[in-house]
C-alpha cells in the first residue's frame, strides 16, 4: 500500500535518502541539509508484497525530484535480519597495579573488540539458528568502560584493576543488503550505510532528560531499547508488532486485508464515529494487554531501575490510546524510578523541520533518527 510522497523545493546541499527496509514496506525519506537547516523533499511507504525489493526501490526513485542528486543512502532493517546486542566484556586485575599507557590501552579494547565479536557470533547462531557466515558485521561500538566498578572516558592514564567494556555489536544478514547495494550501484550511489536502530538511538538519547523506554514497533517486532546513566543499559527484541493488530483487524472484522488496513487507519486516526471507536477499542484491548505483557516480560530481563519515562515510534501509531498500553495491572512489578509517563515520539522531537506534515506522524521517526544521526545533525534540546 503507498501512503504517497510529498515533495518541496529543493535547495543545495546535501540530498540523503534515508530507507527503513521492512518485511512488508519500504518507508522512505529523501532530505537534505544546507547549512544548519534540515529540508524534507520527499516521504512516503511503498508496500513489497507483489514486487521484488529492486522493483520497489526503482519505483520510490520514480517518484522522486529529477532535480536532486541523491550524494547518500541511508538504511535501517528490521530486527530479523539486523541483531543487535549489547554484552559486557570483562577483564580480570592485573599485578602488579599500575597505569596503564597508550599502548597498553590499545591491546586491552582490541582484545575487547575480538572478545566481543566472538561471543555475539555465539549469540546470533543461538538466537536464529543462522550460520553466522551468513551475517555481516557492521559495528562494534565500545559504549563504557569501567576500571575496579568506576566509569572512565578512557583506559590509559588510570591504575590497573577489574576492567568491564559495554559493547554495542551490530549484525546484518548480508542477503537483505544486496538489492540495496545494487541500487545504489545502477543510481551510482558510491556513499551507502547501513544504520540500526539503536545505533541512531544511542546517539540520540545520551543528550540530557532523555533517558527513557524506547519502543520501536516494527512490522514483525517490536525494539527496546532502555537508555539511563547517559548509556544504553538493555536492548531487547518483544516478538509482537504491528503485523499483529493488521491481523487482528482483518480476522476480527472478516475484511480482506487492504480493506482492513484502511480501517484501521481510520480507528487510529479518529475518523470513526463515536460508537465505532469505542467498540473497536473494547475488541483491541486483549491484544494492546497482551503487547504490554510482551514488553513487561522483556523489561524484566534488564534487572535495573528503569527511568520514568516510555518513549512509543515506528508504526506505533496503531497504538492510538497509548495510556492503554501499559496498564496499572501490566506495570505492576516493573521497577520504574517513579510513574512512567508514555508518549509518542514524534520526528518533531529530533528535527527542527519546517513544513514537513510528516513532523507529527511517529511512522517518520525513525527515518528522521537515521538521518540525524547520518549526518550529524544538532538534535534538538528541549
């Protein structure tokens, strides 16, 4: 299904087109940045169920300016294809103590990095049952380093003693990259990224007032991510997205699914009637129960004090009444610092973009995340 594209007048700079590559659609955003300003040319989401990924690809490029050279892609993948962990790397003390210098330094994260490489591959087989051949690395981040318990901005110049590394490991399953890859090859693209989520969120999120839950719903899955003490602290994977209430629409109400996905835009959206709507909302609330569960069981792996506040984008839109998401019942024995507040995140919380009528649309965040991150944007700080 295409929600269609809007475009604006372009301007010189530098033009990205940013592309969440989903099971089911491909959303896309086509911006550039002159200057300090931020300037979307085109958005939209193209469904994949009846071509080919190349296919899709080419028809987004269709739509777009003929005026504006695209200098970057980047995209993100879902959860399936695309993993992401977080794990601890730890090394025991070292006699004598000492200080350690450069050089010293140097071969302990290079250790770190091998380590971690290692036991993330371990990880990805488990989990997928996936020959790790199969993926391809595409980061490892060192988020913390501590010495003896105590967080250092680095290791050389400080005395020697139990040191524990958080790595952030990021692995795409290569197959999923390829029509992309050659569609930037045909468009002569030479400058292409790949970005997860998390990735982008951590840039975003370690800025002060924004720790939080954040919850990336995807087609198949939802994303969490739990930001607090200025880094990522847990990253998790709940396997219900927003596939889920399509569904629930469609056996529900015994509508083919096109009619189905229709109506349900119109339910979250609030053009129903008055009676429809609150129907509708007393048939979706085991499903909205049983997502808040899903994440609930999720939250309870992290085993800290989670802040205060729910942070809800991707195709969260379909949760239109988000108080309903995790209920009195459903947060009772999750440690929240205090009452957790649940908002949307909207691209008007990362970008100062004027005359983008996507600024409200939480379906656009994530692009929006990518892109900022991409480039290097000023996020905003309010």
């Amino acid at each position: 299904m295409s929600f269609g594209f809007l475009r604006f007048a372009p301007k010189k700079g530098n033009t990205v087109l940013a592309l969440c590559m989903g099971e089911r659609e491909i959303d896309f955003l086509l911006f550039k940045k002159a200057g300090s300003r931020v300037q979307v040319v085109a958005y939209g989401s193209e469904d994949i169920s009846t071509l080919r990924v190349g296919q899709i690809l080419e028809k987004i490029f269709a739509q777009l300016p003929r005026e504006e050279r695209i200098q970057e892609i980047r995209a993100t993948f879902g959860a399936n294809p695309f993993r992401a962990q977080v794990i601890p790397i730890i090394f025991p003390p070292k006699l004598p103590m000492h200080v350690m210098d450069k050089g010293e330094a140097f071969l302990i994260e290079r250790e770190t990095r091998a380590r971690a490489d290692r036991e993330l591959q371990k990880n990805l087989f488990r989990e997928s049952g996936i020959l790790p051949n199969e993926f391809s690395l595409r980061s490892l981040k060192i988020l913390e380093r501590r010495i003896a318990g105590y967080l250092v901005p680095k290791l050389a110049g400080f005395r020697n003693g139990e040191i524990e590394c958080a790595v952030l490991g990021m692995f795409l399953l290569e197959s999923s990259f390829l029509p992309v890859k050659e569609f930037a090859k045909v468009h002569t693209i030479a400058n292409v990224s790949v970005i997860h989520i998390a990735e982008a969120l951590e840039a975003f999120a370690r800025k002060p007032g924004r720790e939080g839950v954040y919850l990336c719903l995807e087609e198949e899955k939802t994303q969490i991510a739990v930001q607090a003490r200025d880094r990522f602290v847990f990253l998790g994977t709940a396997s219900m997205g927003a596939r889920n209430f399509t569904e629930f629409f469609s056996d529900t109400l015994g509508m083919r699914e096109p009619t189905a996905r229709i109506f349900q835009k119109q339910y979250f959206e609030g053009s129903l009637s008055v009676g429809v709507q609150e129907k509708m909302q007393t048939y979706l609330l085991p499903e909205i129960q049983k997502f808040g569960t899903l994440i609930k069981q999720k939250l309870l792996e992290a085993k800290i004090v989670l802040p205060g506040s729910i942070w809800v984008f991707g195709r969260g839109g379909i949760l239109r009444n988000l108080q309903s998401l995790l209920t009195s019942d459903v947060l009772e024995g999750l440690p929240f610092s205090q009452k957790p507040k649940i908002s949307f995140l909207l691209p008007s919380d990362v970008w100062e973009v004027k005359n983008f009528p996507g600024a409200q649309d939480p379906l656009y965040t994530e692009l929006c995340l990518l892109g900022a991150f991409a480039l290097n944007s000023r996020f905003r700080t309010g």
